[in-house]
C-alpha cells in the first residue's frame, strides 16, 4: 500500500499527487524488474484500490467502480487481502463473489485485529459509502443475490447494513439483526458492535452497554469497544465506571489510542488539567488524533498560542477533523478575528452539512459585530431542541430574540458542553437533561 496515497481524501489534491514526482517513482517501483529482494514491494492492485476508496470518500462512485473492477481484475485472492476482495466485490455489487465460499473462508482465516481503531470500519465495506443512489442499487443487487440464497444469514445482516446506510440509524434494523443466526465469531461481534452503535445513537444506553459488553466477551482487545463501552456508561452518569473501563483496557492492551480515550473523558468533564499528560502520553506514542483534543484541554486553560498549534497539527493530519476547525473557530472568536472564524464555519459546514456547532460559531461572531439579523439567523439554525433546553434554563422566552439574549445562550451552551463539540446527539445527553 503507498503511504503517499492515504493523506488524499480529494480530487484535486489526488490529481495533483498524481502528476508528482513522488508518484511517478511509485510507479516506477512497482513496474521495475531491479527491485530488492529485501525492500517491500507495492502491487499496482493496491494502488487500484486506493484510488478506489479515494474516490469512494470524494462520492465520485463512477470512479470509483472503475478502480474497485481493476482492483478486482488484477487481485490473486490471499487470506493477507481477503477484506479487501470483499470490499471490491461489495461495492460493486457483485454478491455471488463476495460471498462465494473460497473468499467467505479467507475471511474466517484472516487474523482478527481487534485492538485497531479502524477494525470495524474494514469489516463494513459500506462504512464511507455516501452515495444513496449506489447504496439503492447494492440494496437491489442483494435482494437478487438472497432470492436465490435464502438460507445466507451473512448475506442478510450485510444487506441490513446496506439498509443502514439507506434509511440511517434505525432499532427495527438492530433487532433485525439481534434475530441472525450468525456462526462466525467475528461477524457475530462485528454484529453486536452495530446495535450496540444504534442503541448508543437512539440513546438506548442499557442496551447499548449490553451489546458492547458481548463484543468485549468475546474480543476484550477491542480498543474502539472499549472505547465506546466508556462513551456509554458516561452517557449513564457513571463518569468514574468509564475511566476504569479504559484505564483497565489500557493495562490489558497497552495502546496509546486507550489514552486518548481517557483524555477525552476527562475534558468532557471539564477536567482539562488532569488530562494534560494523559494527552500528551498519547501524542508521545504518535497517536495523531489526541492533537485536536490536547489543543482543547490547552485552550480551555487559556494557553491559546499552545492550542493553535495543535489544532493545525490536528487538521494537517485529517484535514476533515471538524472538531478541530470548531476550537480553531472558536480560539478565532476570542482573538478578535471574525473573518477567519467565519471562513473556519463556512469549511465545516462544507465538511459536515448541519454541524449545529458552526453555526453556534457563526451567530456568536455576528453578535460580536453587533449584527442581530445574522445572529437571529444563524442561532435559528440550532436545533429546536437545543434551543428550548438553553432558553428554559436561561429563563427567557424565544419570541423577539435580541443580541444579549443570543449571546447569553451561546455563552452557556459553551459552558455546559465543556470539551464537547461532538454531533452526536447522544454525546448531547452529557450535558442536557433529556
């Protein structure tokens, strides 16, 4: 796999990585006869696939069935890629092959990795499918496939997936899938993991905590379980039972993403001294992502130059980490500088269509200019819920909003949440009383 390839998640910038120098050694590398024996050597398939997922994320689904065919064409199946053929095959609607039993057996062969943070994403092909048209026509492709194979209950819990993707977040699809009958061990966790994940967004947080609770039974390695298995006995006001649950991982697994987790629990709850070197262990152990978060535990302290920088770390690494640009925003708001926080909202926004966070940003920078039209606006397009929550609190009435009462809101929808800027409507319930 090229490691140049994965920091491109856009057209335009994958055009130009592919016109580069450095591309143009890749592929002289791959083609050479004069290669090492010892040095690892990248297949051409594996840049078909990476340019497949590239194109996956950019939602340019023509392209990427184009390279997801090559990918297939040229792949000699081997239990070290077997994921991947499925992933191929899956996305292209090809279920025949996907679940022939020569590739269902590689994938039970295939080492199961638990403790990585992007495991479950490997094993849902369909995770970073945002096109709903093609999401539509895998949907019909798999009734066809299941017409002829009733009896596959792999092939059913993937085509609720499928579903997933469709209709979004749903409890009638997670009992669905509580009622497969599904032998294979990983799959059967990797199913739990996904009503787990639906309770948690439906803030069914005893089921949810249930069904993580099997995955950990059966993989106690498992850092993004252990993770959200923390998430939810948070949501359950069992802050203490949480910390535990992640220190207790951390011994057991010794991965530096588990600090992370810790670090994020504890800004949370506003406790941004404690998770300082919490953060900073996690950085220390290069676990990139604990960036945007240590920015937060500094910002909060007031260590705004500090912050700034790790924030922009945060956003070189993923240039999509919307929780960074929200705090980049916000350090913006306070220095005084309204174009730029602006312009931080207007990419998140591109990001994240509906992020209630940019757009809290974006009215508090209008009430800083002392325009209530577009603070009036931009507050509007807060959730209603959210809105109530902070006028009941604020004791005031939502008729006839002025600058002072929209700034008071933002003022303690900021307090409240803390280190929170997650969308997550469950990671809401941390600090609303639902």
């Amino acid at each position: 796999m090229f490691s140049g390839l994965k920091k491109f998640s856009s057209e335009k910038n994958l055009s130009s990585y592919l016109k580069s120098a450095i591309f143009q050694r890749h592929l002289d590398t791959i083609f050479s006869k004069k290669i090492n024996a010892n040095t690892f050597k990248p297949q051409v398939e594996d840049v078909y696939f990476r340019l497949g997922e590239i194109y996956l994320n950019a939602n340019r689904t023509a392209k990427m069935k184009i390279f997801f065919e090559k990918y297939a064409l040229n792949s000699e199946l081997k239990k070290e890629n077997s994921d991947q053929v499925f992933t191929a095959f899956c996305l292209l609607g090809d279920f025949k092959k996907a679940f022939s039993r020569e590739l269902t057996e590689f994938l039970d062969k295939a080492e199961v990795i638990f403790d990585k943070m992007e495991f479950f994403e490997g094993m849902n092909p369909f995770s970073k499918l945002f096109d709903t048209r093609h999401a539509k026509f895998l949907a019909l492709q798999m009734k066809k496939y299941l017409r002829k194979n009733p009896e596959n209950s792999r092939a059913k819990f993937y085509e609720l997936l499928i579903k997933l993707k469709i209709s979004g977040d749903t409890e009638q699809i997670a009992e669905d899938i509580e009622r497969l009958e599904l032998k294979n061990k990983k799959i059967a966790a990797f199913a739990n993991y996904v009503t787990g994940s639906i309770f948690l967004n439906k803030m069914k947080f005893s089921s949810a905590l249930s069904n993580f609770k099997k995955v950990l039974q059966a993989f106690p390695k498992s850092e993004t379980v252990n993770g959200k298995t923390a998430e939810t006995l948070l949501c359950l006001g069992k802050i203490q039972k949480a910390l535990v649950q992640i220190k207790k991982a951390f011994r057991a697994i010794n991965h530096a993403g588990l600090k992370a987790w810790e670090g994020e629990l504890l800004l949370l709850n506003g406790r941004y001294k404690e998770s300082l070197p919490v953060l900073r262990y996690a950085l220390k152990k290069n676990c990139v992502f604990a960036y945007c978060w240590l920015g937060v535990a500094l910002f909060k302290l007031g260590k705004i130059s500090q912050a700034l920088k790790n924030f922009n770390q945060a956003i070189k690494f993923n240039p999509r980490d919307y929780e960074a640009k929200i705090w980049l925003c916000e350090i913006h708001i306070r220095l005084g500088n309204f174009k730029e926080a602006l312009s931080q909202a207007n990419d998140i926004l591109s990001l994240n269509r509906g992020n209630f966070w940019a757009y809290i940003n974006k009215a508090s920078v209008f009430c800083e200019m002392g325009n209530l039209k577009h603070a009036q606006y931009y507050f509007k397009q807060i959730p209603c819920y959210i809105r109530n929550f902070i006028a009941k609190r604020c004791g005031y009435s939502q008729k006839n909003l002025n600058l002072d009462k929209i700034r008071e809101s933002i003022f303690e929808i900021k307090k409240l949440s803390k280190g929170n800027r997650r969308m997550e409507k469950y990671m809401q319930k941390i600090w609303m009383k639902f």
